[in-house]
C-alpha cells in the first residue's frame, strides 16, 4: 500500500460534508427514516474518526439545516432527541480523542436541554488540538451572510467594506475556507450549505447513502481530491510554474 499524500496542497484543510440519504437508506430496509437518522449517527462518528487518522483539521457536517423544520412534526422531534442523546454519549469520546467540537448555526431556535448540551460539548473541548469538528445545526449560508452583513452594520457602521472584515462575521472566523465539499445520496446540489466559506471548494457527488459511507469511501473523495488542479482564477500554465518554482527552491 503506498502511503496517502497529506501534504496541505494535497489534503483538504476543510473538508464540509453534505450527509444525504439516510431516508432512502432506511426505505430500502423497509425502515422508517429515522432508523436511517440512528445508522446515519454512526457514520457521522466513522467519519471524525477516519478525519482525525488522517490529519485532516476541521471537518464541518450539515446536521440539521434551516429549512429542515418544515420536515414532518415528528421526524423533527427524533433528529432532535438524537441530537441531544448522540451528544451526551458521544461528547467524552470526542473529547479523549482531543476533538474540538463546535456548532455553527442559529441554536436560539433549540429547545433548552440541546443549547446546554451544545454550550457543555463546546465548553468542555474548547482547548483540544485536534481535530476541529463543526456542526453545522439549523444553519443557512444566506443566514450566516445576513447575519454577519447585520453586525458589521452595527460595529462598523461608515467604515469600508472587505471580504476578510466581513469574513470575521461570519460563523467561521477562524476556519480556512472549504477546500473539499462531500455530498451522498446522489443529488447535485449545495443546499445553502457554506455558500461563502465554499466558493472555491472541490466539489464531489457520490450515489452513496450517507449511512453506507465509510472510510474507504472518504479515502476515495480525498484520492480524487489529491487529482484536482486547483487554480484559484489563475491558468494551468501559471499553476505548473508556481510548482515547478516551489519544487526548484
Ligand atoms: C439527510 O438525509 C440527513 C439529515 C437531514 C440529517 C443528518 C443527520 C445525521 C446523519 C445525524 C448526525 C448527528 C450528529 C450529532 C452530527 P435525508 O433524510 O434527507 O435522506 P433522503 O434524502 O434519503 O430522504
């Protein structure tokens, strides 16, 4: 077997996953779809495990988007009483295995026992140095953007505008941007899912159920990845001198 390149030019620094299927999955099974929600967890941990073995440092997961609240009443309350036990069973697990966990999204719309689980999982792995492990839960890209254009109103009003100050608003100060963004489940498309931090991300669409991806499968979008000419607006010919410089020097 030949040792994977983790080279940062070769490794995402953000890898966002996008983790659809989990009902068709459970429907294949004659399942109802929250038993694909239960398999979809263990996938979930699967990956931060995989990510974590890798190097890869910040992995973010769209758990729970906005628009998911217009789900069927009953469906929503077992995601969110998923979320709350996969939290309280998982959180000392991650924390051993120094994951940062952190949740990005509007959690004011959670009931009280979710927030605390949320405030207690981010309190209590806030100075871990792994893995940076992002979950993104009732979040919106265009409410992550409106968001952050209201509080630059507020603290720079009359001041000019850049991309890096706004940026500072955002949900992911702190994050590189998305390099690699993952969707299953076979759809082609981003869903408001990290418009912004997403820009000039690799995109990958693979047909896999998310409950069905495993680290063989991540291993595969990251072989792909690892291909990808990434040229930021530039030429190919510029790309290939930029590396043949950084290889003579
Ligand atoms: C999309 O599949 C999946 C979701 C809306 C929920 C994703 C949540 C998890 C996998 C649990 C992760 C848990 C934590 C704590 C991070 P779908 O229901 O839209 O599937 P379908 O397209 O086949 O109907």
């Amino acid at each position: 077997m030949t040792t994977p390149d983790n080279s940062p030019d070769k490794l995402p620094q953000h890898l966002a996953v996008v983790m659809d299927g989990n009902g068709r999955w459970a429907k294949k099974r004659f399942m109802p779809r929250t038993a694909g929600h239960k398999a979809g967890v263990n996938a979930t941990r699967k990956l931060v495990a995989a990510c974590a073995a890798r190097g890869i440092p910040v992995l973010t997961v769209f758990a729970f988007s906005s628009e998911n609240w217009n789900r069927p009443e009953q469906e929503v309350s077992t995601l969110m009483s998923l979320f709350v036990t996969t939290l309280s069973s998982e959180i000392s697990k991650l924390h051993k295995q120094n994951v940062q966990v952190r949740f990005i999204g509007d959690r004011t719309r959670f009931d009280e026992c979710l927030q605390k689980g949320i405030m207690d999982a981010e309190q209590l792995t806030r100075n871990n140095t792994g893995l940076v492990f992002n979950i993104a839960a009732n979040y919106g890209g265009r409410w992550d953007i409106v968001n952050a254009a209201r509080q630059l109103l507020q603290k720079h009003s009359g001041e000019s505008v850049t991309e890096e100050r706004f940026a500072q608003y955002l949900q992911t100060p702190d994050l590189p941007d998305v390099d690699l963004f993952i969707r299953t489940g076979g759809e082609q498309r981003i869903s408001n899912f990290l418009i912004w931090q997403s820009a000039y991300a690799e995109l990958y669409f693979t047909d896999t159920l998310w409950p069905d991806f495993d680290e063989q499968s991540l291993h595969q979008a990251l072989d792909w990845y690892a291909e990808r000419e990434r040229r930021f607006g530039k030429t190919s010919k510029q790309i290939q001198q930029e590396q043949q410089n950084k290889q003579a020097s």
